[in-house]
C-alpha cells in the first residue's frame, strides 16, 4: 500500500505532466520548432527524441512556472479541488506494484 507522501508525489508528477502536456498540443508545429531549436547546443539535428522532448518540457515547466512539489503540496492540501480537475488519472498507474 503507498504512503501518503507516494500518492501525493505521484498526484504532483500528474497534474504537472497534465500542465506540460496541455500546453505542448496546443503549440503550433513552426512554434514547436522554434522552441527546440532555441534550446541551445546538444539540441542538434539528428539528437536524442528524449532528450529534445525532456529539454522542451522543462523549457515550458519554466514558462507555465509550475511550483516545486512542496508548495504544490501546501496549496493542494488546502483545497485539492482544481488540481485533480486537472489531473489526466494516471497517478493511479504510478502507484500500482510492478
């Protein structure tokens, strides 16, 4: 069974996929592209899908200034309502025994 403090974390890493995630489809492809190619070096054609997408998920966590997970736990115990409305659900899958 997870503790408290693994269902929390795994209700951050939702809601904060969910954020990135929202914000990712609704970018047009040209802006998709300027973002990648303004990541800088190691961003080169040819590099790593995974790491194009890790480096464009934090370059938007930034913009979008999602809270670090102890303040997200604060405001989230204080009213979890408008967090899980934005939750996709696969906190759930996280906490499952593999």
């Amino acid at each position: 069974m997870a503790t408290e403090e693994e269902v929390l974390r795994a209700k951050y890493l939702d809601w904060c996929s969910a954020r990135v995630a929202d914000r990712l489809f609704r970018l047009p492809p040209e802006q998709i592209y300027e973002l990648t190619s303004a990541l800088g070096t190691g961003m080169e054609p040819g590099a790593d899908f995974r790491a194009i997408i890790g480096r464009l998920t934090e370059e938007l966590r930034r913009e979008l200034e999602l809270p670090d997970f102890a303040a997200w736990r604060d405001r989230y115990e204080r009213d979890p309502r408008p967090y899980e409305a934005d939750m996709i659900g696969f906190w759930r899958e996280l906490l499952r025994p593999k």
